[in-house]
C-alpha cells in the first residue's frame, strides 16, 4: 500500500506524525506539572461507565426528558455521585457541581478563565449580537451600553404596570368555579410591561384575542427554534425551518420600527426617558441596538413569566401562605404600592425568594474552559482537593440541585416555605443564585423583582381566595426558562 507513496510524502507523513506526538506528549507534561502544582486530584466519580463515548448515559437521559424529571434527576445524581462528578456524552467530558466555592470561581474569581461562546450560535438569528449572547469584549460593551438603563428611577415607575393589571384583571374570572391558566396570562402580561419598557408602546396581547397575536406568537415560535438548533449542536448547520426564519425577520421587523423611532427622537431632540430612546442616544450603529433590544426583551418577557407562573402554583397550593400575605398587605389600605413600599413587603420578599429557591428560572448553566485553569473543590475521594479543568472541559452547575442541598436549607429543602427567610438568618451567598453572579449577573435582576412584587401585591390586593384546579405537583417545562408544565391552573374569589 505504502510502496507507491512518494518518499519525500512518506517523510513528511513521519515528520508531521512525530511532531504531533511531541506536542501532545509535551502539553501532557506540561498539563500534569501545572495540576501538581495546584495540588489538583481527579474527580473520584463519574455517572458514565462507559470509557470511550460515554453511550451508558444517553438512555437513562432520554427517559428523564420524556417523564419531564430532567431536574429531578440531577438532584438524585448528585446525592449519588457527590457535589462534583463527571460525566462523558459522546467522547465530551464534562465536570458538573454544585460547590458553592467552584461556582463562585467559575463566575468570578477566575471568570476570565472561562467563556460561553460555544453554546451562542443558536440565538443569533433571532437575538443577533447583543448583550446574552456574546462573550468576551462584545458583552462588556454591551454591558456598558445597556447598564444606565437600569436606574432605580427607570425601575420605580410603577405607572405602567398598574395599567396592565387592569388588563390583566380584566381578563381574570370572579366567580370562584371558573378554572384560568395563570401562566399563559403572564407570558402575555410580560411580553406587554417589556415592550412598554424597552419600547415606550406595549404590544398590547392582553387586549387582543388569540387571532390577533401575531408579533407574540412570532416571538415564541422562533424562541422554539432556539431550543431545537441548541439541542442539534453541531448538527445544526443541516437544520432548515422556514417558519423559524419568518418569525425571526417578523420579529426584528417589528422592533426595527421602534428603532427608527429612537433615533429619529435623538436626531430632533424629542427623546424621551424610554429604553430604546437612551440606548439610540448612546451609540449610531441602529443595528447595535436592534440586537440588544432583542436580547433584554426575550431576557425580561420569559425569566418574569416563568417566576410568575412557579410563584403562583406553589401560592395556589397553600392558603395559609395566600391569607398570610393578605395580612401583611393590608398595611397598604387598598392603595396601590409605591416602590419603596414593594420593598418594605418582608413576606412578599420571603415568598418571592423561596419561589427563585425552589424553581429558579434559569436552572443550570455551564461555561467552558478557554484555557487551562482549576477548580477549588471536588477532586480525591472527600471531594475536598482541587480539580484541574483543561482547556475546552465544560464545567456544568446546577442552580436547582444546589438550592435543594438539605445541607444549606435543612431537611426540608424540598418544600415551598417562605419562613424560611423570615429571620434573616439564611445566609447561603454563592449557594443561592437566582440571577446568576459574578459580572455576568442578570442586569435587569431589580427591574424583574419589582415588576413580580407589584404583580403579587395587587394580586393579593383584588382576590381573597387563589384556589388551584391542579391535583397534581408542579411537573417541569425546561426550555429557555423553567415553568410549570401543566400551566398554573387556578381559580379566584375577589375580595
């Protein structure tokens, strides 16, 4: 076979053979002095058995998918397995945690030391380039962009929101038997208090009827998309859906026209104090700020919904819960709150913390190793040695596995209990993330709370009984955001 290969080829097919076995064998060695000397040990467990492609763990995962327990699951793996294992998917290793300190280094201390850009194609065609879906020089750019516009003066204003409770209410049954799906009211709610926000126009969906939502409905099928092409992987370049790519150019149509409008008030000085407004005054590329207003919208509309949703099926749940709320409600005397007032709510707070606890909205996220660096916790058999994550490893945590450790909120972890955060005394720092942290912590976290207290309040304000109509617990939706995958079915009584 090799007799008709040219000599001066077979030399050169030696050469370049042995000059990638030097390089190899030399980042080895370079690899093992530099965890030496970090005083690194290997993660004692691993969920794959398999040695080479890590195919023993696929049917357990598909099966988790299908019966909507991909959550559950990970809370009894890392029961299993320890507070750091690894795991192997198709020749990828990956190291998963829910080590406070290795979260808390991956975010912030060596935050450098890690990126996210490998799992971003999927929400360009829709997001383009803007503040979620970049890495590196382009997100702090953005970040400095957007940032002024999350003032506590922009958050305050709590005007707007009043107004779209009234739709809201409008839309709400009174008469105690009639069964509403709170959860897709809160999609529409959000998606309206975002464009009024980000826009100074809300779309309105809560005065439309089903047949009318076309900007909305638009804006979910191509959120869809996202979840298919980020579940393809590599193998989405194959992938082709044409109405994805019409409901992206409708959407971003839609928002270019809000564009237009913001820097044409910038241009004749009419600018008002609204989001897309301040952002045209901030820079002249239009483009630039299409994308991020793309991006805070899909951030603001279903992070806020899915909090909404999750509060009010657990809420639904426990009248006890429901009438102690009302109790401390009452302090307003039927007024609608002011923003300070929202924040003086202690048990509004309390509710709202342990609903992020128990169902935070965005449950796990990774990042990936962008050189080679090393973790504080999880190597030797008590898991206590440092690891060393090599360039290209995906470090995985697991904000609901995490929020669930008996360890850091007791025995009952597993339970909805606002008292919990009463005293003041739980204090769980890197082991209660919500928002994300490190400089990447979500920027509209504050706007988010307020518009989800307000929501609560006047709720509770209207409406003496909030019964649920699910007999069944609270089955996951993991798609963008995490939401009750039976809606949040209730029943009302004002009062």
């Amino acid at each position: 076979m090799y007799s008709n290969l040219h000599p001066k080829f077979l030399i050169l097919l030696v050469a370049a053979l042995v000059t990638a076995t030097c390089i190899s064998i030399k980042r080895f060695l370079i690899r093992r002095q530099f965890a030496r000397k970090h005083g690194c040990q290997p993660v004692a467990r691993s969920f794959s058995k398999d040695p080479f492609l890590g195919l023993d763990t696929i049917p357990e995962t598909i099966r988790a998918l299908r019966q909507h327990k991909i959550l559950e699951r990970s809370v009894q793996l890392f029961r299993l397995y320890g507070n750091t294992f690894t795991v192997k998917e198709l020749q990828k290793r990956a190291i998963l945690t829910i080590e406070p300190e290795n979260i808390k280094t991956i975010l912030s201390l060596k935050f450098n030391d890690y990126g996210l850009s490998h799992r971003l194609e999927p929400f360009k065609p829709l997001l383009g380039e803007g503040i979620f879906d970049t890495d590196g020089a382009h997100w702090a750019s953005s970040r400095a962009l957007i940032r002024p516009s999350f003032t506590r003066d922009q958050v305050a204003d709590l005007t707007a929101l009043e107004d779209l409770m009234q739709d809201l209410f409008a839309l709400l049954p009174r008469d105690g038997e009639t069964v509403v799906d709170l959860q897709e009211l809160f999609f529409r709610y959000t998606i309206d208090s975002a464009t009024e926000f980000l826009f100074g126009e809300s779309v309105g969906t809560l005065k439309k009827t089903q047949s009318e939502l076309g900007f909305a409905h638009a804006f979910h099928y191509a959120q869809k998309a996202i979840i298919t092409r980020g579940m393809l992987g590599p193998l989405a370049v194959f992938y082709r859906d044409q109405k994805a790519d019409e409901c992206n150019r409708v959407c971003r149509e839609f928002v270019q026209r809000f564009v237009d409008e913001a820097f044409h008030a910038v241009e004749t000085k009419r600018q008002k104090r609204i989001f897309s407004h301040e952002l045209a005054a901030r820079t002249s590329y239009k483009r630039r700020v299409l994308d991020e207003l793309m991006n805070v919208l899909l951030a603001g509309r279903d992070t806020t919904a899915s909090l909404l949703s999750n509060l009010f099926f657990m809420l639904a749940k426990k009248p006890d819960i429901w009438d102690k709320l009302r109790a401390e409600v009452a302090c307003l005397q039927g007024r609608t709150p002011t923003y300070d007032e929202l924040r003086g709510l202690r048990y509004v707070q309390c509710c709202i913390n342990e609903s992020l606890r128990l169902h935070p909205v965005v449950p796990r996220n990774e990042r990936q190793a962008v050189r080679d660096t090393v973790l504080p916790l999880g190597g030797g058999d008590d898991g206590l040695s440092p690891v060393f994550v090599p360039k290209g490893t995906i470090v995985s945590y697991n904000i609901y596995a995490m929020h669930r450790r008996p360890d850091f909120y007791g025995p009952d972890a597993e339970e909805f209990r606002p008292e919990r955060w009463e005293d003041g005394k739980l204090q769980p720092r890197w082991g209660y993330l919500p928002f994300n942290g490190g400089p990447r912590i979500c920027i509209g976290q504050r706007y988010a709370l307020t518009e989800v207290s307000y929501v609560l309040v006047r709720m509770v304000q209207e409406f003496r009984v909030l019964e649920s109509r699910d007999p069944g617990p609270w089955e996951e939706s993991l798609a963008l955001t995490l939401c009750s995958r039976n809606g949040t079915r209730v029943s009302l009584i004002p009062g």
